[in-house]
C-alpha cells in the first residue's frame, strides 16, 4: 500500500480541463488521493480541510502573473503543502521554479513523474530530488533533473478514463452538452508560432513525438463519458486524422455505437478522399484546419506552414462536396502586415465558402520561432505582455497597427459570411464611424457565440449561463 500523499490540483477558470481530469484519473488508479478544486482563493477553507501534500496548477505563459500570485497566496495559507506547477510555460521555462511560492516544476508529460512524487516523499526535499521531469527547489538550490521518455501508445492506451466527478458540482458544467476527449499526442509539424519545436528539442531522443491511442481505448471511454450526458464530442488533438487506417476503423466503430455528431482537427493535407465520406457517415459535424494567411508566402517562411492556396482549396473542396461543414482558424497580428494582406485571408475563406471562420491575433509566446523573428526585427519589446485571450489586442509597438488589427480581427467572421468588398473591408477597418467601431466586440461575439452554438448543440441560454458562470 503506497504512503498517504495526496494532490490537489487547483485552478481559477470554470472549465472542465482534461490535463488534471487525466491526471487525477491516474494518480487515482495508482492508489492515491487526487482532487480537484476550481477557483482556490474563494475555495480556502475547503483546502485547508483538505491539507494536501502537494498543489498542482498549469502555467500558460499568459496567465504567469496570476499563477504565481495564487502560489504565494497558497503558501502562506498552507505552509505545510508543496507546490507543483505544470505546463507549457514550466515546460519552456523551468526556471520559474525560482520564484516565491513555486516549490517544484514538472517539463513536458506528468503522469510518470507526478507518481513517483507522490511515492518516494517522505516530508523531505531529498527524498524527490532526483525524480526525471522534475526541478525541484531545495533551498537556494534548484535540482535540474532531464526528461525521461514519452509515454509509449501502448502505455496511453493503457491511461485510466478521464476523471470529470470534480467538475459536475459546477452546474453550468454539468449541464454542459458539449465535451471533450483525446485520442492522440504530439504535432509532426513545426509552425513558428506554437511550442512544438522546442517541445521536440526537449524531448530529442527519448521517443515519437506523436503518438496515438488504440481506437478501442478511445470507444470505451465515449462510452464512459454517456454518463454525463452529451450531445456533440470534440475530439481536441491538433492532427486527429494523422493515421487514415485509425481514423477508418474509429468511424466504424463509432458508427456502430453512437448516433451523436462529433468535432475533430486536422491539417489541410491529411484531409483526404478516403477519409472525409466516412467521417460524414460516422457523424463528424464539423472539421477544422489553419489558414493562419491567405499569402503562402508569410504562411510558408514566417509562420513555418508550408501549405499552398491549392491544397487549401482541394480540402475545402473535398469537405464541400460531402456536405461537412469545417471551421478555418485564421490570424491577424504581423506587424508589416497591410490591410490588403489581410483582406487576402478574407478573400480566401470566402472563396472556399467557410462555415464557420475563426480568426485570432497573433500572440507571440515567449520561446516561440515567432517571438524571435518578431524581437529581432523591433516589432515588439517584451513578449510577457502577450493576453491570455487571442481576441483582446495586439502588443505590436505600432499603435496604428494595434487598431487595424482589433478591427480587422473582431469583424472578419462578418466579413467572410457576407462577401464584404475589399474597398467595404478598408473603410470599415481602418476609418469606422466612432459610434460603429464601439459595436466591433458585439459584431463578433454573435458570430462566436452562434457559431460555437450551432457546433457544439448549445442553446443560447447555455451559452450566456456559462460566459456569466465564468466571469465570476
């Protein structure tokens, strides 16, 4: 019988996160005690009922500021309970294990090394101090372990199923119909403006990038999930239709067994004749690939993608024609962009007649290939200023640039849908009437919240339920 550790993994947005409810899910099946808590600082006394060992959070780099605040804050509610964070950003970034409140960092997977924490402590620093995936502060010195290797597939397929219990006290959660699962870990590809090239540098060595589960592991745990009731599943990995002999036997099989639609992700090159009129059968609502720009130019040499006009075009097309409605995930935020390069990536999820287009503004994370070409060209000062949302504003030095993008970026679904001119676009971009650019957030977030609800099954009042659940 292992020793009684236990773990609380707290964190602030009211969001059913599948990072902790796997976590948790495995811990638990190791014999240990693994929670949950959503928003700490109003949940203290539950904590300290509780008295965890350890807490754990996620770091996204946006969110680094308040992180670290509810660190400090937990430590001096709970002196006794070490602190774990986990993520991107102590991935990239470990050396954040350095700051006051944070006593361990875990790099890259967690199952492995949450396990053996949870084993070998025995109320000592040194009892941990050489577990793989770890930085570990003991006292002014901080123990730098290396990663050990990925987690094979057969050892994801072998993964407990997520645990949602903690969640559904929330009721807005529960109530939910829309849900998410993983079948497979990893990108092959390398976009300059996402981690997985360091990510791959990090792990270089110790194993396949992407990895997938066995389709019957993934079945049983949708069959799992029915419990808590659903009426459309989002299937969340970046390149879900990597593998076409996996993706047809998942359609099967999922045909068999369910009658619900479900969402998935891919790149526009896996997006295949064989491939796309089973998805349709099984019951795949929608399919959504990146754009990011209409120029192959900026998409191939500054955002790492190299995907032609064409190839966009023959997805779209192939989607089209099976009557599969797909969302394109669209950006704005290149400081030399022009309002005519823009208009281009208008143009082209216009011609590809889009269902449901989704545009960001670029946030260069730090460590990224993009915050690099960006510094080095003196478009940006500090990338610590990047937003936790993709749709508040630019932290381009050009405040010009800052204002065409937010324009750009809150009218582009519109501007999609309705087939606005070029000539339209400009005026309305950059020279709007006072009183009308004052309405761009509204314009947006119709199209936003309509399309998330006509996707995902939900009804208005769930969707304005949850934005108001959240906000508290």
């Amino acid at each position: 019988m292992y020793s009684k550790n236990n773990i609380v993994f707290v964190q602030e947005e009211i969001e059913d996160k599948l990072g902790p409810m796997l976590l948790t899910a495995y811990l638990k099946s190791r014999g240990f005690n693994a929670e949950i808590l959503v928003n700490p600082e109003k949940n203290l006394n539950k904590l300290n009922k509780m008295q965890p060992t350890f807490i754990g959070m996620c770091l996204l780099s946006p969110s680094a500021d308040s992180i670290l605040a509810t660190c400090r804050l937990l430590k001096r509610e709970l002196p006794a309970s070490m602190t774990i964070l986990g993520g991107p950003h102590p991935t990239f970034f470990p050396s954040v294990v350095e700051q006051d409140g944070v006593d361990v960092v875990c790099v890259g997977e967690g199952e492995k090394p949450l396990l053996q924490l949870l084993k070998q402590y025995d109320g000592t620093v040194e009892s941990i101090q050489n577990i793989s995936n770890l930085w570990v502060k003991k006292g002014t010195e901080i123990v730098k372990n290396s990663v050990s290797e990925f987690l094979s597939e057969q050892e994801l397929s072998e993964l407990p199923n997520c645990d949602r219990s903690h969640y559904y006290e929330h009721s807005s959660l529960r109530s939910n119909p829309h849900k998410k699962i993983w079948s497979s870990r990893g990108c092959p590809y390398n976009c300059s403006y996402c981690f997985n090239y360091a990510y791959k540098e990090i792990y270089r060595g110790q194993g396949r990038v992407f990895r997938q589960r066995s389709v019957d592991s993934v079945i049983e745990e949708i069959r799992y999930i029915s419990q808590y009731g659903w009426k459309c599943l989002e299937i969340v990995d970046d390149q879900f239709l990597m593998d076409p002999e996996w993706v047809l036997e998942f359609c099967e099989k999922y045909e068999r067994e369910f009658k619900l639609p479900f969402a998935c992700h891919s790149s526009t090159r896996q997006i295949k004749p064989e491939i796309v009129p089973q998805l349709k059968k099984a019951g795949c609502s929608v399919v959504s690939f990146a754009i990011e720009c209409g120029l192959e130019d900026t998409r191939t040499l500054v955002f790492n993608k190299p995907i032609t006009n064409q190839e966009i075009h023959r997805a779209a097309e192939l989607l089209y024609k099976n009557k599969l409605p797909f969302l394109t995930f669209n950006m704005v935020g290149l400081p030399d962009e022009t309002i005519e390069d823009i208009y281009k990536t208008v143009e082209l999820n216009q011609e590809i007649h889009t269902t449901y287009p989704w545009c960001s503004i670029l946030q260069p994370y730090p460590g990224t290939q993009i915050a690099q070409y960006m510094k080095e060209r003196g478009f940006i000062d500090d990338t610590r200023k990047i937003n936790y949302s993709y749709f508040q504003s630019s932290i381009c030095k050009d405040h010009v640039k800052q204002n065409m993008f937010f324009n750009a970026q809150k009218i582009f679904a519109h501007a999609v849908k309705t087939k606005m001119t070029l000539s339209s676009f400009k005026k309305f971009v950059l020279k709007p009437p006072f009183f009308l650019n004052r309405l761009y957030p509204f314009v947006f977030y119709w199209h936003y919240g309509k399309d998330i609800r006509t996707r995902y099954g939900l009804s208005w009042w769930a969707l304005f339920r949850y934005w108001l659940y959240s906000r508290e």
